[in-house]
C-alpha cells in the first residue's frame, strides 16, 4: 500500500490552505469495531457508532481486509439486492471482480475505484477472481456508501470505473504528503468521480513527522479515517490511528499530522479524506436498502422478492 504513488511529490500541483483559514477542530475519534462481510471476509466498521448527522451524505464505510489469504482462502460476497445509494469501492491491494443483474461488471486492481449507483436497484456480486482463490495473497480496500438525494433515488443504475491512473495527484506545500483526488473540487482540482451528492474523497499518504493542512469547504462535513499507522488530527492535535475515524466541527480548513515514529507494517501514516454536503432528509437504512420511508423500504423488500430488481443469471457466477 499504496498502489497509486509518484518518487517525486515535489513535481506535482500543490496545495494549501489559506494562513487566514478557520481550523476545524476535533469533535470526536471513533474506534471501528471489527466483523465480518459477506462468505467471510474481515472489515473494520468505521463509521459505527458516530450520530449521521456527522455522516450525512454517507452512510457507512468498510475497510476491507487488510488480510493475507492462503491458497483456498480468498472469499467475497453472495449475490446481494441495492437501491437508492451508491456504492464506492476502492481497492488498495488485490483484485475484486463485480457482476450485476443487468449484465454489468468489470475487474478493479491495485488503486482502482468502482462507483457503482444503484439507484432504482439491482442485484450484484463481488468476488475475488479465480487466480487469487487459487494462489492466495493480499486483499485490502475500502467501500463507502453515499446516500442519494430522494429526487436520484429512483434513477437508472449507472458505474464508473476509475482506474488507479486518473486519479488527481497532490501534493502539500512541502512535498511531505502525497494526495489522490478521487472525487470532488480541491483547491481548484478536480478528481475523475462524477457524483450525484457533492462530495470530496481523497486517500492521502502523510510522511512521518509531515503535517497536511488543506482548505476545505465551509457547507461540507469533513471525517478522516486511518488506513494505517498513526498521528493527530486539528490544530489541537488529536490522537488517531488505523481504524480510527475523526470527525471534525466547522471551519474551513482540516489538519493531518503523522507521528515521527510509524509501524514498521507500513512507513507512513495513510489517512482516507471525506467531506460532503449534507442532504438533510429523512434517512431509513435497512440492509442493503436506503430510502426516505418505512413505506418505500417495504416496497423495496416487495420489489426485490418479485424480481423486480433482476435476477441472478442461469450460471450463478
């Protein structure tokens, strides 16, 4: 980890936050409590237990692995029902394959990033492919889901595939971290991902010792989330770690710092970015299922045991 780097960080655009900028302080470090997904592989829940008024636009994140498979090992998902949200996902290590209902799919490696809304529904499945079941290997990734507003809810499934190349690579004023601008506006530059939801993600790799302050817009939220090793967080310095979630107050500017000293599993402090602008309308959450009413839930649930929202294909792959 990463898949995505550059030798040089020196080289690339660079960005800062005004001297004059508010700082947005620490409300809160949440501890992601582990579990397991699908046929059995292993994720970090790492919005669990923060309020949604925090989270709004998104909904929940996983952090995928990080996990070593033996030969044999390697698991994914069952085919599973979607409506009324998108799906983000970013693979760090390994290999995912995706298939949907509607004859849909594709193949995400080392940096890739699949944006899958759902929309109006489907069934899909995710799995790893057959040469990494055989031969076993790293699995590592994230996937995040972004609600839709109640007006997108209904609209036709739709992917993006971003490889691990179009990401918008940053750097900070000094070159001690390196940004990948994978959706959203950042100081004037913009990430491949086309979103329905105005919202800003980026994984960010912080030096050891470096501090990455960034402007960042007042009508979002902003959350951090720790990848791997350690640092602090605002201008007050808020301890935070792997599996650790920050969420920060208002302002208009966030602050990352890495400790000096970082696992020997991983030489830098990788931090996942998020910001957002809050829908503000009633969110009903029930599995694989987000709409605006009980009523609408319960006619997702109808819809998708009459088959409305596809069938699994005859080969069941």
């Amino acid at each position: 980890m990463p898949a995505v780097t550059v030798e040089n960080p020196l080289t690339l655009p660079r960005v800062a936050a005004p001297v004059a900028a508010h700082a947005r302080p620490v409300l809160a470090v949440a501890t992601a409590p582990s579990g397991f997904e699908g046929e059995g592989f292993p994720v970090r829940r790492a919005f669990a237990g923060i309020d949604y008024k925090h989270l709004d636009p998104f909904i929940m994140m996983d952090q995928m692995g990080e996990v070593e498979y033996a030969p044999g090992e390697a698991k994914g998902t069952p085919w599973h029902p979607h409506r009324g949200f998108e799906t983000v996902t970013y693979l760090l290590d390994g290999t995912f394959v995706h298939r949907d209902s509607h004859g849909g799919g594709g193949v995400i490696n080392d940096g890739d990033t699949q944006w899958m809304t759902a929309g109006s529904g489907l069934l899909h499945i995710e799995a790893p492919p057959e040469s990494l079941v055989m031969s076993g290997g790293l699995f590592h990734g994230l996937q995040l889901w972004v609600n839709l507003p109640k007006s997108d809810k209904m609209m036709a499934p739709r992917y993006q595939d971003i490889g691990g190349g179009q990401v918008k690579l940053l750097a900070s004023g000094d070159g001690g971290a390196l940004l990948r601008l994978i959706a959203g506006d950042l100081d004037g530059h913009d990430g491949p991902g086309i979103t329905h939801t105005p919202i800003t993600m980026m994984h960010v790799t912080v030096n050891p010792g470096a501090e990455l302050t960034l402007p960042w817009r007042k009508d979002f939220n902003a959350l951090a989330y720790a990848l791997a090793g350690r640092g602090s967080a605002g201008a007050e310095g808020r301890p935070f770690r792997m599996g650790q979630s920050v969420v920060f107050g208002a302002g208009d500017s966030v602050t990352i710092r890495a400790d000096e000293s970082q696992e020997s599993r991983s030489p830098n402090f990788e931090v996942v970015l998020l910001g957002g602008l809050p829908i503000r309308e009633p969110m009903m959450h029930y599995g694989p299922f987000v709409m605006n009413t009980h009523a609408e839930l319960a006619q997702a649930f109808e819809d998708f045991q009459a088959g409305r929202l596809g069938t699994i294909p005859a080969d069941g792959h």
